[in-house]
C-alpha cells in the first residue's frame, strides 16, 4: 500500500514539470491503483494514506467561507489562482475524509478553473465509492465535490 502512495506522491512531483498530466491521466493512474487493491479494506486504507500528502489550508483560514457545509466531520476548502492554473489546500476532521479530499486535490491541483469546472468526477463513480460510504459519508463526498467546482466555476 505505500508504494502505492509514494506513487501517488511521485506522480503529483511530475506534475511540475512543463508537460504536466491531464487531469484524466491522473485518473487513468489512480485507476490503475485502486484496480491493485483487492478489497474495501485496503482501498479505504489507501485513500486514508493519501490524506496524510494533503496540502493543508492554514488554521486562519478554517472559517466559514471555506467549511464545506454538508460533510459529517468538520472540513475545509480554499482555492487560489497562480499562472492561469487552480491550487486548493483542504482539511478535515476525519482520516477518510482528508484522505478524499486529498485524492481529489491531488488529481485536480494545478489545471485551469475552466478543466475543473468541467470534470466528471469519473473515478469516484467507476471506483464506486459512494455505494461504500455511509449516507452521512456520501452526503459529505458531494459536498466537497459540489465546493470544488463551485470554487472552480467562480474562476472560470
């Protein structure tokens, strides 16, 4: 599990680079991950580790205008606009649910307003995330991707 983590993390050091990934590579990637691991157990466990690369949003700006209202635990969004390109920083109370947060961020960090506003949020569906969620879990999952693209579409 954390080589598929430090995967995760190489991949997003690649994303540096001048010919960054596509929003749907990363995806493909973290396909590829998920489709190694062989239960809900270990998936949950993945995802949870990927909190732990979370780019933190300071504790100043855990307020009201960046709590994401809907999520069972108590979480956090903020994004800013460098070179044309989207960064977020997030946080939440939960381990699952930074570790969500994170594997979203880590797919969508760095690419126009325009790119995430239009995203799919296909990997969460095809790895079938919301059917292994509690209903206050699930309800959490779409509030933090309905904030994303808000905060995407406010800059788009």
């Amino acid at each position: 599990m954390r080589f598929l983590v430090a995967r995760a993390s190489l991949s997003r050091n690649d994303n540096k680079n001048k010919n960054m990934k596509t929003i749907k590579q990363k995806e493909a990637e973290l396909l590829e991950d998920f489709a190694m691991l062989p239960d809900w157990n270990d998936k949950y466990n993945y995802i949870m580790d990927l909190g732990a690369d979370l780019p933190l949003i300071a504790e100043n700006d855990k307020n009201a205008q960046t709590k994401v209202e809907g999520c069972q635990s108590a979480s956090w969004l903020k994004s800013e606009i460098n070179d044309g390109k989207m960064y977020f920083k997030g946080d939440s109370e939960a381990i699952l649910g930074k570790g969500v947060i994170s594997l979203l961020l880590n797919m969508l960090n760095g690419h126009t307003p325009g790119e995430i506003a239009g995203y799919d949020f296909h990997l969460i569906h095809e790895i079938d995330l919301p059917n292994h969620l509690s209903p206050t879990r699930k309800m959490g999952l779409e509030a933090i991707m309905k904030r994303i693209k808000e905060l995407a579409q406010q800059q788009a």
